[in-house]
C-alpha cells in the first residue's frame, strides 16, 4: 500500500502533537473548571453561610470536604472537556482522511486506471450488445449461460476463478470486465495498462485498512463512493481470486474484501 504510510514510532511529530492537544484543550479546560467551581463555591457560602457538612465535627474538615469538592467536580468537568474534544479531534481526523481519500480518487494515476476501466466498459456494451439485449428481454439464463462458457475457457489459464452470478446488465458488463482485467495481467504488450490498475487496486486496499482500523467511519465512506467500491471489488475480483489460488495464500487484498463482503471469498 502506497498511501498513508503507517508508523509505530514515537516521534517528535507525535510528542509536539500530543503537547499541542495538552495546551489547547485540556490545560485551559482545567483552569476553566476551577475558575466555575470556585465561583460556585462562593456564591453557595454567600447563600448558605451556616452550611456544614453533616459529616464534619470541625473547621478544618469543613475545610477539607470543600477541598475535596472542589478537585472531584473539578476532575469531572475536565474529563468531560476532554471527551469531548477528542471526539471533535477524532471527527476531524475521519474527515481529513476522507478528504485524502477523495483526493486520491481524483488523482491522475487513478485517472488513468479508471479510463482504462472505462474503455473496457464501453467496449463490453459494444462487443456484447446481443447478450445485454437478451437480458433486457428478460433471458437472463441464456446471458448467464455465455458468461459460464467464457469464464470456464478461463479457468483452464486462469485458477481459482468463480463464475459470477448473472441477474442484469451491470453483473454482466462487470464479468466482461473481469476477464479482461485477467488477461491484461499476463500480456506483456499491456503492462503500463496493468500497472495502472494494480496501483488502483492496492489503492483499494488501503481505503479498506482505512475503514478496519477504524480510522473512517464506513457510513460516511460508503456514503462518499459505496457504488464504487462495490463495482471495483466485482471488477477486480477474478484477478484476486486468482492471485490468491496462484500463491496459495488468502490475505491479498483481504481489507478490500473485508470492506465490500464480509464473508471472505476463498480459492478454488
């Protein structure tokens, strides 16, 4: 993965970040509690004068059960401040990822991956215009038998593929896609075409750690660009299910998967 580069390290970037957050919220939010708190205090000795508390004999633990009060409300209203800044700063920080994220989509290397997604889209609509039309007329069998021959030709070079359901149009189109997404991973005349498109799909598999690890929330990610996500995963599918079954090892693009089904898909 090339984006958003993880660390584990203390740095100093994390020290003078951890320092700032300690003066900006919770320094000024601990004085600000003991300013009320003892503005509270005054005003309740102004009113209540006689007040002692039931449980002090004398002055000094009158004196002492004030202290007390005043550095347990203290430390309340302290806590509260500084949950709720860290919500606002863990908020802030989902929307600066998002932000990242619908940068990288714009980007020009993923650009160029979603042109050549986009030609290979036209291109099945034109090449497979007789099949879609079956399936506007309703035969969906006949649509979903073409598409089984043509993904069991490719499983005799290609392991570990599954044949896609078929139910409409876009489910066609996208195992069109597929198929050809596989055969440009293995011709060398088409390896900047390639390129582009891994590049893209390790791009995808960022933007699910992203969402596993917690640090955007799915909803507002799904609400950004779900349908996307969805069309790349199916899109992108037969080619990971066979560098899967090829290596013999499930985890390429497992946060992908994880992002779009949670129920894993598994090699052949």
């Amino acid at each position: 993965m090339d984006y958003f580069p993880k660390s584990n390290r203390w740095d100093r970037n994390k020290l003078k970040k951890i320092f700032f957050i300690f003066l900006k919220y919770i320094l000024p939010g601990f004085i600000f509690s003991l300013i009320i708190v003892g503005v509270i205090m005054y005003l309740f000795n102004l009113l209540f004068p006689d007040f002692m508390p039931a449980c002090s004999p004398n002055a000094n633990d009158e004196i002492s059960a004030w202290l007390s009060f005043i550095s347990s409300s203290a430390a309340i209203v302290v806590a509260s401040v500084a949950w709720f800044k860290v919500g606002a700063i863990q908020k802030q920080n989902e929307g600066n990822f998002l932000l990242h994220i619908d940068e990288r989509w714009s980007s020009l290397e993923a650009i160029n991956a979603r042109i050549i997604i986009h030609n290979l889209y036209r291109g099945g609509y034109d090449e497979y215009h007789e099949q879609l039309e079956l399936i506007e007329n309703g035969k969906i069998e006949e649509a979903s038998a073409f598409i089984e021959t043509l993904y069991k030709e490719a499983q005799r070079k290609f392991k570990g593929i599954d044949i896609p359901p078929i139910s409409k149009k876009d489910d066609f189109i996208q195992a069109i896609i597929g198929l050809e997404i596989l055969k440009i991973s293995t011709n060398v005349t088409m390896t900047n075409n390639f390129i582009h498109l891994l590049n893209f799909l390790d791009f995808m598999e960022t933007v699910g750690y992203l969402k596993d690890k917690g640090h955007v929330d799915e909803k507002e990610l799904f609400a950004l660009c779900g349908e996307a996500l969805v069309f790349n995963f199916n899109i992108f599918k037969p080619y990971i299910c066979h560098k899967r079954e090829k290596h013999q090892n499930l985890k390429f693009y497992e946060n992908f998967e994880k992002l779009i089904n949670p129920s894993p898909i598994k090699s052949s």
